[in-house]
C-alpha cells in the first residue's frame, strides 16, 4: 500500500502528512515540557529558603553541551539543504556530524554530568541541631551578609555503608568549601568552575539528620527535577540520533535514488524534531545552570 | 512552519541564550571579580555575534536556494 502526500502536499491542508503529523506531535511535546518547566518554577518560587541548592552544576560543561548542540541543528539543516539541492555526499557528512554531535551530547551527559552528582552526597540538619554544626555552616555569618540559612552540609561520603545501615550512627563527610570555610567570603559565591571537595573531615551523627542522600532524585525538588527534565531531554535526543542514523544508512540512500525530495521530506521531518528538542535545552540551561 | 523558518526561530533563541549568558557572566563579575567572568562575558558575545552573522547569512542563503528548487 502506498502512503499518500509523502511528497505532493494534500489540497485540503496544503501541507504533506508528516509536516502536520510531527507539528500536532510537537504541539504534545510542548505541552509535556510545559508543564514540567511551570513544575519546576512553582517549586522554586515556594522553596523554604535554604533549601534549593545553588551552584551545584558544572557550567562550563552545561556551556560546551549547549554549543554542541547549536552545531548539531546548523548541520542538520545544512543536510536537509543539500538533498534539495541533490548534493548527497555533503548530506551523508552533515548528517554524521549531526549523529556524533548527539553522541557527544549524551556521553557528556549521561558518562559524566550525571554521575558526578551520583557520589555527591548532602545532609539537611534537624533546626534544633544546626548549632551543633555551626562550624560547618556558618549560619551566624550567613545573617550578618543577609545570606539565606545554610541546612545542609555536603561533600563527599567517606563511609558509604552508613546511608544503609542502621549500626552506624554517623556520616563521614570529606566537606565542600562552602562547609569546610563557611566563613570566608571566596567560597560563598557563584563559580564558574566548581570548587573542589576539601580534605577536611565531618563526622554528622545521623540524629541530627532531618534526612540524607547522594545528590540523586530523592535529595531535593530541584534534583527531582533536574534529573526528570534532563533524563527526558536526553532521551529525546536518543530518539533523535537513533531516526538520524537510520536516515543515514545505506537504506536511505536507495530511497533517494528512487525519490529524492521524499527523503529530503523525512530529514525536514526529523530536523524540525531535533530542533525542537534543541530549543528545550536552550531553556534547561540557564535554568538549571545559571539562575 | 517549515525547517528553514524553524532554524531561524531557534537562532534568535540561542542569541538571545548568549547574550543572557553574557549579562550572567557580568553580574558575577560584579559580585565576584576575576578574569574568567570577563573572558565569559566577552566570549558570550563573540558568541552571540557570530550567531547574528549566520542567521543573516542563512536566511539569504535560504532565499537564494528557494529560487533554485
């Protein structure tokens, strides 16, 4: 059976199928992404103060990943301008770049971004023990600079088997500056590069834990996010790599001897999605990055 | 809306993106210092410029090509 208008445009649309298919599937993504991005605004606008992690991120990366992929849509559509000037060489180029800027993408994302916050781990202190802490939180420094109240104390777990057993009564923490030096004014402040984790030592005991995690979904709001927002982010970028690599094989090849424009036509398709999820990342970043 | 418009409107979108990075660079210099901030700033809007240049460039290239086909 033959699909209709793959090609010639339908009279009652004046569009081919697939162009109003992917801008109706798209209107569905933006509803998806929407509510997400408000999720997370109203979360943010209602977090107790103290309580969203600042600065956690590594901007460089976030920076590196966004150029990449402002690369990937100016080769994808320099793809799609080569098969409608029948140029298939230059096409099969631009479209491996696109494909290995995606890679790269996802291979910063998911091999180092994610798992960076992984072995990252932070402790919300019980109010009535934040004193006790003191040393490690800075809280009277912090309201002297009008900064908000510092609850939580981060760093690196030393003792790993705490956050599972019950015998063990207290974290050994390896400090973020921030806690190692909550009174020097170098390390309360936005970074550029985050600053590395101290050799200085906390022992929290687990009592004075309101409650403790790596930096995973379970940490906090903006980490539930984070990881929901990005996770579906990158796998719509998987999708779009996989329909990519398959418009790139030697499959397509025979249907551009066969029908040019139709293949033009499917790569119009599958530009217009990875620039769709392109724009979404030009929103996560300063997000969750810079703001 | 067809790719080409699309990859204009995403264009406009990352412009807009580096020149906010550039003003983020510029207000942590502000409160920071440091000359990493102002590499920043001024990158971002190398950035935003070259971003500016290609749009130019594509949309004509885009006009041109559409006489072709």
């Amino acid at each position: 059976m033959e699909i209709p208008y793959t090609v010639s445009t339908r009279p009652d649309t004046g569009l081919w199928n697939a162009k109003v298919g992917i801008w109706l599937f798209l209107a569905s993504e933006v509803m998806l992404f929407g509510g997400l991005f408000s999720a997370y605004i109203f979360l943010r606008i209602d977090a107790p103060p103290g309580t969203w992690p600042r600065g956690v991120l590594n901007v460089p990366v976030g920076t590196f990943n966004t150029s990449i992929l402002i690369i990937s849509s100016v080769m994808v559509v320099l793809a799609w301008a080569s098969l409608k000037m029948r140029r298939y060489r230059a096409y099969w180029w631009y479209m491996l770049g696109t494909i290995l800027c995606g890679i790269v993408f996802l291979v910063i994302k998911l091999g180092y971004e994610w798992p960076l916050d992984y072995v990252h781990f932070g402790a919300y202190i019980k109010p009535e023990a934040l004193g006790k802490y003191e040393q490690y939180l800075g809280n009277a420094y912090a309201a002297e600079k009008d900064l908000p109240p510092r609850l939580e104390i981060t760093g690196h777990l030393h003792n790993q088997a705490a956050l599972k057993d019950p015998n063990i009564k207290e974290y050994e923490v390896a400090l973020d500056p921030l806690n190692a030096y909550p009174t020097n004014p170098e390390v309360d402040r936005p970074h550029f590069f985050p600053l590395p984790v101290t050799d200085k030592i906390a022992k929290i005991e687990k009592e004075d834990v309101e409650r403790a995690t790596m930096f995973l979904p379970t940490h906090s709001t903006y980490f539930a996010s984070y990881f929901t927002i990005t996770g579906l982010h990158g796998a719509h970028v998987l999708g779009g790599v996989l329909v990519f690599i398959y418009l790139w094989l030697p499959v397509s090849k025979r249907l551009y001897q066969s029908n040019p424009e139709h293949l033009a036509n499917r790569v119009e398709v599958a530009g217009l999605f990875w620039h769709f999820v392109d724009l979404i990342w030009i929103f996560v970043f300063p997000l969750f990055y810079l703001l | 809306m067809s790719l080409k418009a699309f990859h204009i409107v995403f264009i406009i979108f990352s412009t807009l993106l580096a020149l906010g990075t550039s003003a983020w660079c510029i207000w942590v210099d502000l409160i920071v210092g440091g000359p990493v901030y102002l590499t920043g700033a001024i990158a971002s809007l190398v950035v935003a410029t070259a971003l500016m240049v290609y749009g130019f460039w594509f949309w004509r290239k885009m006009k041109r090509l559409r006489l072709i086909t």
